[in-house]
C-alpha cells in the first residue's frame, strides 16, 4: 500500500522526457441493467509525461454530477497516476482520484496491461 501511496510523487519527480499540459472532457454514465443512473461530466486541465519506463499524468477540475431524475451539482475532482514499463510486452499502472465534497471521496485503480 507504500507503494501507491509514493507512485504520483515518484513519477512526477521524475525528469520528463516528453511532458505537456491538456484538456480532458470526459463523460461517465452508470447504468443497472437497462435503468439509467445518472451522468458525470469531468472538465479537466491536466498535464502528462514520461521519463524512460516511466509515465504519469496529474489532472483536476470542476465535474458536473447529473443523477437521473435528479439536480445536478458540481465538484470540484481530479486524479493523479502513472504507467511503468515493466517489460516490452507488460505495463504496470495506478490511479488515485478524488471528489471535494463536505465529506471528501476517494478511489484507486491498479492493473497491469500485457500486449500480445
């Protein structure tokens, strides 16, 4: 769990070999069976790079939260990662996001990508 915990500050401190800023619209919708829940919007500015095995990224901004049938409010979320190269073939990633709430939430995300 250390290790999730140091991975954004590690790759950020990295020395980019390409790195730059960004914008990132990105819309989620969730669904239970065919019952529709909701829709969240992020509308993110961010900034990205990588230095030899190493890539990470760092974003943030306001997300508009649509639930169905329901006001829609927006917070203020944004999310920090990185990739590392394990291998040619293998990719090792983390993500940690959060929402700004009266009480605050978080997620992480862990996986490994292998290319065929």
């Amino acid at each position: 769990m250390k290790f999730l915990a140091i991975l954004p500050a590690t790759l950020i401190a990295a020395a980019p070999a390409l790195a730059g800023p960004y914008v990132n619209v990105e819309a989620n919708s969730g669904f239970t069976g065919s019952d529709y829940s909701g829709t969240t919007t992020d509308f993110h500015v961010g900034y990205e790079g990588s230095s030899g095995v190493l890539g990470y990224y760092i974003q943030a901004g306001p997300s508009v939260i649509s639930p169905d049938g329901g006001e829609a409010e927006t917070k203020f979320t944004g999310k920090t990662g990185g990739s590392v190269a394990a291998s040619e073939k293998l990719d090792v990633y983390g993500e940690i996001s959060f929402a700004a709430d009266t009480v605050n939430s978080y997620g992480t995300k862990v996986g490994v990508k292998y290319k065929f």
